[in-house]
C-alpha cells in the first residue's frame, strides 16, 4: 500500500454544502463560515490535482415523497424534538429551490459531478 495520494483513485465528495443548511440563519451562517473557508482549500487542491470531485445534493420533492421518514427524538444539533411534531421530522431542503444550490464559494464546475440525493 502506497502512502502517497493517487489522483486517479482519489474523489473529494462534497455533501451537502447547500444554501438552505448554511444560510438558513446568522447562527449557520456564522457555525458554517470556517467549514466552508476549510472545504474552498480542500476543493482547490483537488482541482489543482486534476481529482475528480462530486457534489451530494439533496433533492426531496416538495411533496416528501422521495424522502425518508425517519424516527427520531432530536434534531441534527441535538436538540429535542417532539414525536408529533411532523415538519421536524422532515428534510429541510426540496429540489429546485434557492435552498438546494450549492453554496457559491463552492460552486461544481462543468466538468464536476452533481449527484442528486434522495435519502
């Protein structure tokens, strides 16, 4: 096994960088500035490289049909949540909307690849 990186073995996978996780609020704003600082120099490097690098993006119709329906007491930050509290329960984010963009600072080019997820 080789210590060193392997361009043609290697993928950055990019999850989740959305406007609607990280602009939601100043507080996600301010939580998700030094993440999205950290990922620009991790994505410039893989450019630089010739890496391949993909986009997970989440893209639940509006309808939830695509979503899964998970059982759960808290949220992503852990904080409670109730069991008959439906809209906790569900995906914040729904394809085609400004929430669903990658953020800018982020942003594929035409030769990266954007996967749509319907978890």
């Amino acid at each position: 096994m080789t210590e060193r990186f392997e361009r043609a073995r290697t993928c950055l996978l990019l999850f989740d960088f959305l406007l609607g996780h990280t602009e939601r609020d100043a507080e996600s704003h301010n939580r998700f500035a030094p993440v999205i600082a950290n990922a620009a120099l991790l994505l410039d490097a893989a450019r630089k490289a010739r890496s391949m690098v993909a986009y997970a993006r989440a893209d639940h119709r509006a309808d939830r049909q695509t979503s899964a329906h998970t059982l759960r007491d808290t949220d992503n930050r852990l904080r409670p949540i109730r069991p008959d509290d439906i809209k906790a329960h569900m995906p914040i984010i729904t394809g085609g909307t400004r929430e669903a963009d990658i953020v800018p600072q982020l942003a594929p080019l035409e030769d990266e690849f954007v996967v749509p997820n319907h978890r």
